[in-house]
C-alpha cells in the first residue's frame, strides 16, 4: 500500500509540475518551480514509503520492535504484560506495567489474517516465555 500510495504522489506532483508552464492565470513559472514541485513530490513519496518499514522479531528471549527507520526498541518477555490487538486498533500492541503499551506497527489490522497469525505467534512466545 505504501509503494502504491508513493507511486501516486510522485505522479500526481511530477503531472503537476508538467502543467506548471501551461497555466492561464498569467503567471510565469520557471524551470526551477517545475523542478521544486517534483522535488516535493520527491520528498512526500520517501515519506509515504517509511510506512513500510516497521518490523518486528521475537524469539524465546524476547521481542524487537521496529516502528520507524533505525529505531529499533527490544523487550524481554518478563517486561512486556501481553500481546493485545484492542477492538478498533488498528495496529498491535505490548502491553507494559504502569498502564503504559508500545505498539507494534509491523501488525497492522488492514493485515487481516497475517495480523492475526502475527498476534497470535507473539502470543505463544509470550506465554512459553512466562511458563518456562
């Protein structure tokens, strides 16, 4: 979706700087308005992107939660509460103490049944974790 929504936006702003010249209202637009207006369209599309960069790792030890790029969090499994997906969330998230949660943006809702099969994997770590 997110290589989707860029796709769009570079067209939309490239079409756009395209049609700059050509305009009736009587102002000049130069080169360099053309060329900002793609770089804009440049700038929205890496944007838009960075929503396909959330990740997440669990294994026996732990989980590692990957919400933006290079910024990374890990959690023991004797920190994190539970694993909960709310009705009308729209991403998972870890449950901590102090009524605090992190959520977990690489298990969104529009994911449907990945998400949960995702929730529902971190959940089995989660109670071996706590069991064993």
């Amino acid at each position: 979706m997110s290589a989707v929504l860029a796709v769009l936006l570079l067209a939309v702003f490239i079409v756009v700087a395209l049609l700059l010249r050509r305009s009736e209202t009587g102002v000049i637009f130069q080169p360099s308005d053309q060329v900002a207006m793609i770089g804009v369209g440049v700038l929205l599309a890496g944007g838009a992107l960075l929503f396909a960069t959330p990740r997440v790792r669990a294994d026996a030890e732990g989980i590692e939660v990957r919400n933006l790029p290079f910024v990374g969090r890990r959690f023991s499994w004797q920190e994190v509460l539970s694993v909960s997906f709310p009705d009308g969330a729209s991403f998972a998230r870890l449950e901590l103490p102090d009524d605090e949660y992190y959520s977990v943006l690489a298990v969104q809702a529009v994911d449907r049944d990945r998400a949960v099969e995702a929730v529902r994997a971190l959940r089995r770590l989660h109670k071996a974790a706590h069991e064993g």
